[in-house]
C-alpha cells in the first residue's frame, strides 16, 4: 500500500466536489484509520458504490494541487488541515471536524477567549437593543464574537463589534470568494482584512441549505460558549444551540417577551436549561471570571 501525504491527501478530499460530507469523512478514515477518532461512520458501515470509489480514485489521479494552492495564495487565501499543529485545539475536539479550513485574517484569534453570538435572521429592534448592551461589554472583557455573517443578528454582532473596536471572526457557508449575502460584501471583504473569516469551502463555493446546519457546527465548536439572542421556535439558531450543548459547550439565552414570536425559542432553551443572559455579567459569572464593568 503506497504511503500517503497526509496533508495533501485532507487538502484534496476537502476540495472533491462531488462527495457529501459524510463521503469525505468516509474516505478520510478509509485512508487514514488513525482519524476514525474523529467520527463514528466506522461503525456505521458507510458504503460507496463501485463506480463512486473510481470516480474518486480518477478525481485524486487528475487534482492539480499546485494550481490550486498559486490560486489561494494570490487571493491570500489560507488553508490548515485537521493533521496540522496549528488547527484550533476547540474545534479539533468536537463530532466531524472539518477536514480542512479555509481562511483569511488574522488566524491568532482563535487563540483568544471566543463567544458565539447568532439569532434571528428577521431580527426586532428589542435584539438590536440587546446587542447595544452586550457587545461592548464582551469587547471590555477581551472576548472575540463569533457569529455567522448571516442576515439580521449575526449582521450586527459583526458590525456592532467592529464599531466598537472589538474583534470579530465570521464562520461562513460558502467559499470565501462568494459574498453571501449580498448586502454583506463590504463587510465581509472588512473581516477577512482586519478581523477573521472562516470556512470549510474552497474559494468560489456558492452557498447551499445544508452548508448553514455545518456552518453552525463550527461556530459552537470554536466558542466556549454560545449566546442566542432572538430566535423563532424553528430556528437555525437553535441548532447551534444543540450543537454547542452536544459538544458540552455553554448556551446562553436572552429572555425576551412571552408574546413575541423572536424570543419562543430562547424561553424555550432556558426552560430545557440554557443559562439566562441579561447582561455580559451573566457570562462571566457562570465561567467564575472576573469582570470588568
């Protein structure tokens, strides 16, 4: 059996346009036993068919490796992968990982305390409000937001943050060079220069539905903990908030009106536990930290 490049083996796979997540973690483990730590789909007996593997097997043989990474470096693109020293130790320990990251910024702010903060998409003025009140307060206490670049609340937690000189990394559904959405384009091109922009999408990746529910996997997995600002009782938000207790993270909830239909879902995550947030305090004193009013 020939030895394999592991480094170049994650960077290829990662790139293969035609396999589900789940068919790349698959063939990771097939070639590299040693990751199966990472994913449980050994023991699930996950299968390609014949015609697949070949499709594979061809795609390795023909990816142009080099190309790709002059590609990157001339958008100043950057990659790490899940074998490599510097992959954020928090993501690293979570369900299915990504295989390879994609980014642009300053890659040391993962290695700052990182606070998760996502809601609404259609988000009130009384989320807006909200954000005024906490944000400044996390930047005080030298905390990194972390949100999704979605519409609505992820919007102005990055923009809130960056208003008020603070630090911001943006975990995105799509590949770095495709703006999603739209309106957010001079804030995206903002974060990936002076801030963080994070994917598990190569460059031109446009976004899909089952990106989001990935997408807010690494958001949790990277946070030590998640703040839910707004959310419907059938909300993305919400499956961050699963994800982050799956993985023993923290899940902070800002109650809001019993009557309105954007704080349903947080009333609801209290009452299955999620630690009430009314203040940046809140977070704080659940984590015995010291806090700077």
């Amino acid at each position: 059996m020939p030895i394999i490049n592991t480094e170049e083996y994650l960077f290829k796979v990662a790139h293969c346009p035609f396999l589900s997540h789940h068919e790349k973690w698959k063939c990771v483990i097939d070639a590299l036993p040693e990751l199966s730590r990472f994913t449980h789909l050994r023991e699930t007996g996950y299968l390609f068919t014949h015609a697949k593997k070949q499709k594979f097997n061809q795609y390795l043989h023909e990816f142009d490796i080099l190309s790709v990474k002059e590609k990157y470096r001339k958008a100043d693109l950057h990659t790490v992968s899940l074998e490599s020293l510097n992959y954020p130790d928090a993501l690293k320990n979570t369900y299915e990982p990504p295989i390879l990251l994609f980014y642009k910024g300053d890659f040391s702010l993962l290695d700052r305390a990182l606070i998760g903060m996502v809601g609404a998409r259609d988000c009130t003025e009384y989320g807006d409000k909200v954000l005024d009140q906490l944000v400044p307060s996390i930047i005080d206490n030298n905390m990194v937001t972390v949100s999704g670049l979605a519409r609505g609340i992820d919007t102005l937690v990055h923009t809130k943050t960056i208003e008020n000189g603070g630090k911001t990394i943006a975990v995105i559904g799509n590949g770095i060079g495709y703006t999603y959405p739209k309106e957010n384009k001079a804030l995206q091109e903002e974060i990936g220069s002076h801030h963080l922009l994070i994917s598990e999408y190569p460059l031109n990746t446009p976004p899909r539905k089952h990106h989001f529910p990935l997408r807010n996997r690494i958001i949790a997995g990277l946070s030590r903990g998640t703040v839910v600002v707004e959310a419907k009782e059938r909300s993305g938000s919400l499956i961050t908030a699963r994800l982050a207790l799956e993985e023993g993270r923290d899940v902070f909830a800002v109650p809001g009106s019993i009557f309105s239909e954007h704080s349903k879902g947080c009333l609801d995550l209290i009452k299955l536990g999620a630690i009430s947030c009314r203040s940046a305090e809140d977070i704080y004193t659940e984590w015995n930290l010291d806090f700077v009013k």
